[in-house]
C-alpha cells in the first residue's frame, strides 16, 4: 500500500483554489481522501465515513474518518487571524 502524500496535498490545494464555497470544497477534497487515502485499505476493515454528524460531545464535525475530524471553512475564510 503505497500513499502519494504530495498528490494528495496537490489536490488538497487545487481543490481549495477552485471551490466557491464551503460544501464545493468538502465535495472535492472528500473524494480526494476517499480516493488517494481510503481506497489504498482495500480489505482493510475501517470505520464508515460520516459527514456532518453529531458526537456525544455535542460537536458536529464536517466529516468523521473513524477518529480523524475534519472542519472545512469557505474558501479564503481562515485568511484572517481573527477567523483562525
């Protein structure tokens, strides 16, 4: 199993440079990480994807990749510290 971190990064950031909006960019980058990452554990049990679900601690996280959380922003959202 061999993963190409820097494709995945590649695409990350491609992806972050065309979306218009939050959704448009968790669209992308999830099938990135569905097809670069998650597609490389063939036979591998793993914990089903979520997106936007609750947790017990009340948080609704964009996406849930068994323990992994990921938070997407709109593009151009974070370009301030105030919003970091």
């Amino acid at each position: 199993m061999e993963i190409d971190v820097d494709k995945v990064w590649a695409g990350i950031r491609e992806a972050a440079s065309i979306a218009r909006n939050e959704e448009e960019l968790r669209i992308r980058v999830s099938n990135i990480i569905e097809n670069e990452v998650i597609s490389k554990f063939e036979g591998v049990k793993h914990a089903p994807i979520k997106y936007e679900c609750t947790l017990i601690s009340g948080v609704r996280p964009d996406a849930l990749y068994g323990h992994v959380i990921i938070e997407y922003k709109a593009p151009g959202k974070l370009s301030t510290e105030r919003e970091i």
